[in-house]
C-alpha cells in the first residue's frame, strides 16, 4: 500500500504530532508499505529519511493555546499537488485536519480516499471551531476519523457528528526496555516543556518543597526545554534532552511526574514512564487516568494540588515495594501501546476506506 502522511506541524520543532507521524511512517514501512510524509519545515537536507518532504519553511502561529509553527503559504499549496502527484497514493492520512496548515491544502487537493486522526482535547476551544468550520467547507469526504483517545474524540464530537475510532498513539517499546537503574539518591523526574503552564512545573516545584524536609537528599530533576526561575537546591534543571537520553532519566527515576493542568488529550510521558517501569503520579485528568488504568497502574492526584502531589511523592519515597509493583503494572499495561500492536489496526483503517472504492 501506497501511505501518505500529512503533518501540520513543523518537523523542525519537537512535539508529540510529528514524532507520531514519523513514528507511524517508520512502522508502516517496517511492514513493507510505500510511505512518503509532508509537513512544514527548512528544506530537507539530510536531518530527516529521504521519504520526508517538507515545505521549505513554516511560522510561528498562536493556535489553540501554544505556538506552533504551521505553513499555510500559497507555495505550500503548489508543494502539497506536487507531493501528492509524485507519492501516487493509495490512501492520505491527515493529522490535526483542522489545523491551519498543510493538511488543508492536501484536503482540497485530489480524490484520494483519507482518514484523520485527531490529537486534540479541548473543552471550549474557538480555534478548533473556527478551523472545524474551514475544512467543512473544504472537504466533507474524509472516510475515516481517528481519535488518539475517548478525550480526543469527544473533542471532535462537538464539531462533527462522523464516526470515530479510538486508536492509541504508540510507543517503540524497545527504547523502554532496558533493566531500571535508581541513582543512591532518590529522583523524581519532570518531563516537559518547563516554559507551557499547562504542564504543571509550578505545582510540582512546590510538592518538592514540602517532600524534602521528609526525604532530604531527594532531588527533582526538571528535563525540556524552557526557563525555570527560582529553582530550589533541590532542582536540577538539565534542559532538553535526546530521545535515548530521556529513556536513561526515565529508567532511573523513582517517581516521574505529570502534574499537568488540563488539555491533555493522551499523555505521551504518562505512557513512556509506564514502558520504563517507573511509577507515575500524574494529575488526575481523564487521559491520565484511561492510561493509569483509574489508579491501578500509577497514583492520581487531584490537578493543581501541590499538597496532594507531595503526600503522594512522600509516600512512594518510603516504600520501595509500592514503587516496585506500581512499575510493573505500567510497563505491562504499555505492552498495548507498542508500535507492532497499534500499526495494524490503523492499517485495518486505512483498508477499509480503500474497500468501497
């Protein structure tokens, strides 16, 4: 099968999005499919495989709540038919289509049969709407829609009434396999973008404030990129980080955090954290929970809490045997996030679009 993969947002900036698309297109070719991806960007030189065309550039946008760096340019119009006439696709595969970027001019360009997944979880979102009400008018022929969780598709819920089928973002297991290594002093990790508010680092800097004075050489160790002002000495912040060095950090921490505020419509470190082995304590959000198994893979805390998110740091610190069986339990439970099981199932989307035609 012939698989074109469409991403809105840049592929020189790092977010969840586009190491799905990439992580989908790896997969799928590892089964012997033809994939070819378009998504913003500088002008592919070699930092991405051969089969990833990018636009030659993108802009900083404000949308939905962040900045994202999106491509709607009239060249990029031209750049997308050339795309699509050259891949000679069996089916397209847009990603956030209603995102204001390249997956718009892909939807009005051709006949292809397409699905979209759906990445975004928001409760009152006039973007969403404003850009649902686009690709309406653009296009009401999109075969297939797929919500990266049952957040995500309630998301979509309220500005369409299509069909929609849950399928998971995945994860390469492998990067996650390795024995777990806990450092002589105890760590609790933050993963994310320090700068977005969102995340929650503000809520997890006061947890640790209130965790050391019953665990003194406990450090918390804050990965991503953003500023972090007013770290404690019991702060290391260490930046971005590599991806092989974020599977170190994950198999070594005694407790990650994901003490984000809301918008979360799946919960990519939540997922990765479970692959390592590493107990969680995440903010109680519905993404969260569906990933935590409501409790039984990993701790909720209520969203904001910092006096919860420290009660419950505190404990995990004291008792290794909890810490061990929580560990456990998520990296069973992400046996269902591997790349070979979630593949398969998007392929089984993209066959029957193919099948009435």
């Amino acid at each position: 099968m012939r698989v074109g993969l469409v991403c809105p947002y840049s592929l020189d900036a790092r977010g969840g999005v586009q190491a799905q698309v990439l992580g989908l297109a790896g997969s799928l070719r590892r089964l012997g499919h033809h994939v070819g991806v378009l998504a913003p960007g500088r002008p592919n030189t070699g930092q991405h495989p051969e089969w990833v065309t990018t636009t030659g550039q993108d802009l900083p946008v404000r949308w939905n709540g962040s900045v994202a760096r999106l491509d709607l340019g009239p060249q990029t119009a031209r750049r997308t038919r050339a795309w699509l006439g050259d891949g000679r696709f069996d089916v397209l595969h847009l990603h956030e289509p209603v995102t204001p970027s390249v997956t718009w001019h892909a939807l009005g360009a051709g006949s292809l049969p397409l699905v979209a997944t759906v990445h975004t979880a928001q409760e009152r979102a006039l973007a969403m709407r404003a850009g649902a009400a686009t690709v309406a008018r653009r296009s009401r022929r999109i075969d297939a829609h797929i919500a990266v969780s049952r957040v995500a598709a309630d998301t979509l819920a309220r500005y369409s009434d299509a069909p929609v089928e849950v399928i998971p973002n995945a994860l390469d297991l492998e990067r996650f396999a390795g024995e777990r290594s806990p450092s002589a002093t105890p760590t609790v990790l933050f993963l994310g973008r320090a700068d977005e508010p969102r995340k929650g680092l503000a809520v997890a800097l006061r947890a640790m404030s209130a965790v050391v004075p019953a665990h003194p050489t406990a450090r918390l160790v804050v990965a991503g990129p953003g500023h972090v002002e007013g770290a404690a000495d019991h702060v290391d912040v260490i930046g971005p980080v590599s991806e092989a060095e974020k599977a170190r950090l994950l198999l070594s921490a005694d407790v990650v955090l994901a003490p984000h505020l809301g918008g979360e419509s799946f919960g990519i470190v939540v997922a990765e954290a479970m692959a390592a082995g590493a107990p969680v304590v995440a903010s109680d959000l519905p993404a969260f929970r569906a990933l935590l198994g409501d409790g039984r893979h990993g701790l909720l805390v209520p969203p904001g809490r910092s006096a919860d998110l420290a009660a419950a740091v505190t404990g995990l610190l004291a008792d290794p045997a909890r810490r061990t069986s929580l560990g456990r339990s998520g990296r069973a439970a992400a046996r269902r996030l591997d790349w070979s099981v979630v593949t398969p199932r998007i392929v089984e989307v993209y066959r029957r679009t193919l099948s009435p035609r």
